[in-house]
C-alpha cells in the first residue's frame, strides 16, 4: 500500500485494535481497554516530507485536539512504510 492516507488510516485503526479490551484480555491484562483516544502522548514518523500535511491531518482529525502530538520527518524501520505510529496509554 503506498497510499499515505491510507497507511496512515490502517495504523491508527491498528492502534485501536491493540489498546482495546478485547485485545488485552486476550493477553491477560485486566480492564476495559482503551480507545485510541486515550492515548496520552503520540508521535508520529513520516518519511517523505511532503505527506506531512495529509498525515498530520488525519491524526488532527482523529485524536483529541490537546492530545500531545509530535511529528517527525525521519526514515522509518521498513522501506514499504510511509508512516510509523506510536502512542503511550497510562
């Protein structure tokens, strides 16, 4: 998939399947889960520099508006990524 928008999507519903509570009692941690609203601090890495725009606003259009975003224009792990997303629930 070379569709930033697309990628970037997929990765933020990626998110959301990782931190929701079905996922985690699947591995055996306790609670309700979390949204990818929940999430406290993200940052987001982009390799071309020109989809920065696109990329930052689906996440601005996604997440909280005080929600603690950082991006990056750096390579990122795998060449057929054109965006990595991390994030941090407490």
């Amino acid at each position: 998939m070379d569709d930033v928008a697309q990628q970037t999507e997929e990765t933020l519903r990626n998110i959301e399947a990782l931190v929701g509570g079905d996922n985690l009692r699947r591995h055996g941690v306790a609670g309700a889960g979390y949204d990818v609203k929940d999430l406290d601090q993200v940052k987001v890495y982009v390799r071309d520099a020109e989809h920065l725009p696109v990329v930052r606003s689906i996440c601005e259009s996604t997440l909280p508006a005080d929600m603690d975003i950082s991006y990056f224009n750096v390579a990122v792990c795998r060449p057929d990524l054109l965006v990595e997303i991390e994030g941090v629930c407490r």
